[in-house]
C-alpha cells in the first residue's frame, strides 16, 4: 500500500458531507475547490431567508412565502446534485489514483 494510496469509499464519503473534501483528500485541489465553491455560494440565499424569516425584515404575504419556499427548494436540489456529482467523482479520482500508484509500482 502507497502512502498515495486512498479509499474511494471515504473519499466519496467526505465529499457527500462537505462538497471538495474528497478530491483535495485525493490531492486534486483545485477540483475539490470546485465543487467547494458553488456548493458555498448556494447557502446565502438560504441563509439570507432564514435570516429574514428569524428578523422579519419583509411583510410576510402570501407573494413573499411562496418565492421564499421556491427559492430555498431549488437552492436545496441544486445543493443535493453537487453533492452526488462531488460523491461519484471523488469515488472516481480515489479509483484513478489507485490505478496510476499500481501502474507505477510495476
């Protein structure tokens, strides 16, 4: 075993709870930075409602409720597609990593 050498099933594991995780496990950086980067930015509108809702910053109709709602679902699909993509390729670059450490030790 290298020290290179990485579980495909922890990194897929670690990028499903933290989007990147797996990749810069991995030692690809830069990919893991992006799919850290999206998955950051598609919690301010979340956190931008819950904090509108905790403060009342807006009257609250029926207008405001139903583009909230719609905002904070799309946000949370869209966060569940990066995190499954994330997952499939970190389990990917694990499995790619492994390989290129067997090719070389031969």
């Amino acid at each position: 075993m290298s020290v290179r050498e990485r579980d495909p099933y922890l990194c897929a594991a670690g990028s499903f709870f933290f989007p990147g995780l797996g990749q810069v496990y991995c030692g690809r950086i830069l990919r893991g930075i992006a799919f850290l980067i999206p998955a950051v930015l598609l919690t301010i509108p979340y956190g931008l409602i819950s904090l509108s809702i905790h403060f009342q910053w807006f009257d609250y109709s029926s207008w405001w409720t139903y583009w909230t709602s719609f905002i904070t679902l799309i946000s949370k699909i869209v966060d569940f597609v990066i995190r499954v993509i994330a997952t499939y390729d970190a389990y990917n670059v694990a499995k790619q990593t492994r390989t290129e450490d067997e090719a070389k030790s031969l």
